[in-house]
C-alpha cells in the first residue's frame, strides 16, 4: 500500500466513532491513495449510504436540522466521504434556529457512527446551553454512536426510534508503528529533531510515550463522560459503568437505562410538537455554501 504514512497519521487522531467504521474509511482512503477513483455514487454506497440528500428544513415551528455521517470539526479530512457533517456547520444551522422566532422546537435528526473527538464537547456544550429557549429533542433515527451520541446528549430529550441504537462511549486512537514494514523494504529512517518529545512515535513507542497516548485518550473520554453525565443528569460512574460501556444499546434497553427517553418515530415526534409539511420556498437554515460545508456530496 502506498503512502502509508498518510493514513498512520489519519488514524492517530482521538476518535469517537465506531471503530468499524473508521476501518471502512480508512480502507477507502487507501484506495483513492492508491489511485482508484470513485464516482458520486459508489462514495455514498460504501461510506454513507442515503445520507447525502438530508438537509436542514422546516416543517410548521420546529426545525430539523440532520446530524448525519461521519462528524468532523471541519471535515477537510473527509471532503472525499459523502453524507459527512461538519461540527462547525452544524453550530451555524444551529444558532440560526435558535435565533429564528418562527422556530418553537429544534429537532436534531441523528444517524452518525461518530466522528473525531475535537469539536463534539464544543458542539454539545453549545446545545446545551441553548436550552431552555426552546425545546431540543435528538431524534436518533436510526443510529447515535460515540460523538452523536455525545452531542445529543446535550439535548432535553433523546427520543430513538423502535430499531434505533445508541451509545459506544469511548474514545481510541491508533499508533502504527511502520519500522519492520520499511526495513523489509530496504528503507532506513533517521529521525532528527529538536524537543525532548518531539519525534516521539514516529518509531516504536516508548512506555513513556505510550502512557502520553494514553493520557491523551483519558481526558477526552473524562470530557466525554462528563458530558453526557451532565445531559442526562445521571453520575459520571453511572455513565462509566452503565450506559453500554462502549458498545451500542438498543431502543429498549437504552429507554430503561436512561439513555434516552422515550421510543418514537421521526414522525410521531414532529406530531408531538404540531408540525407541518414545510410550504414551497421555506427558508432553511443554512446557505448554499455552508450546505455544501456541512453535508459533503
């Protein structure tokens, strides 16, 4: 495989996403680097299958605004993946809703296998600041991992649907160490640098550096956990010791557990708080620009 190194380096970054995933998109990282190149569709149909088409809209007072995909602080990483949502973005349709009068609820409408851990505290902090303003429900429709279930946690209520799954709280991140690869093929590297930490991984890892990683990885679940915790107004040992432990909890269990809140459909939901088709010509959310921003297609 060509260019390993560039995808060493995509892997290291601390994830909160399905780690299944990841390795879904690293695999097709690896090919486009390797030369093969995919047309619109056959991006969406291995990445984000019937994500790409979703978009902020308005339905009577409540606003619905798609947390979809894969999510990334400003998704220049993943401008190649389609259906993927930009955190930054995300705040900008948000605190547009928030501010429109017309709007009496929000409704996020989550279905993302997580993302990378920077820009989802910020984001879920943001939300839930806003509340109190108007009511914010997480329709999770049909999957919140990892950061989507980070950011939703942050809403009034998380309502799921009947086959929805929520959860895998946890982070990780991924050291590859490439020596033995590259003396197989005849290349040495020599490392030179200046600061005592500054070349560290770029060989083995060291048990001190190791343990950095590590602490790395520590804080952002410690803020993770806090988060949520604070969301759902539950203890921060009730969420590292419950609320799956990692892995995805279906509706029922989730509804039990204090995950979510009620088991409802989109439509069902949007009932609840008396909304209408949009009318032709609605304003959404976002511009043109920032669409293209959020939702990669």
């Amino acid at each position: 495989m060509k260019y390993a190194h560039i995808l060493a380096a995509f892997v290291s970054d601390v994830w909160a996403i399905e780690p299944q995933k990841l390795e879904t998109i690293v695999d097709f990282l690896a090919l486009q680097i390797d030369g093969e190149k995919f047309d619109a569709e056959e991006i969406e149909a291995r990445i984000a299958p019937q994500r790409a088409a979703a978009v902020a809209r308005q339905e009577g007072d409540v606003a619905i605004l798609p947390l979809r995909g894969v999510i990334a602080n400003r998704m220049n990483m993943m401008s190649s993946i389609s259906g993927g949502t930009s955190s930054e973005g995300f705040s900008r349709m948000f605190n547009a809703a928030r501010a429109d009068d017309s709007v009496k609820a929000i409704v996020l409408d989550v279905d993302s296998p997580g993302g990378n851990a920077q820009g989802a505290d910020e984001l879920a902090a943001e939300i839930f600041a806003a509340r109190g303003t108007k009511p914010i429900i997480a329709q999770v429709n049909a999957q919140a991992a990892s950061a989507a279930y980070w950011i939703a946690s942050a809403a009034d209520e998380i309502v799921v649907n009947p086959t929805a799954e929520v959860g895998a709280i946890g982070v990780y991140t991924v050291h590859s160490d490439m020596t033995s690869a590259l003396e197989k093929l005849g290349v040495t590297k020599t490392v030179i640098s200046a600061g005592r930490y500054k070349a560290e991984g770029l060989t083995s890892l060291s048990d001190e550096a190791k343990a950095h990683i590590q602490g790395r990885v520590d804080a952002f679940y410690g803020m993770f956990v806090g988060r949520v915790a604070k969301g759902r107004g539950v203890s921060a040992a009730a969420v590292r010791g419950g609320f799956g432990e990692g892995r995805m909890v279906g509706a029922q269990a989730a509804v039990a557990e204090g995950m979510a809140d009620r088991i409802a459909t989109m439509s069902e939901t949007l009932q609840r708080f008396g909304a209408a088709p949009a009318s032709p010509g609605k304003r959404a959310f976002a511009s043109n620009r920032e669409k293209r921003a959020l939702l990669i297609d």
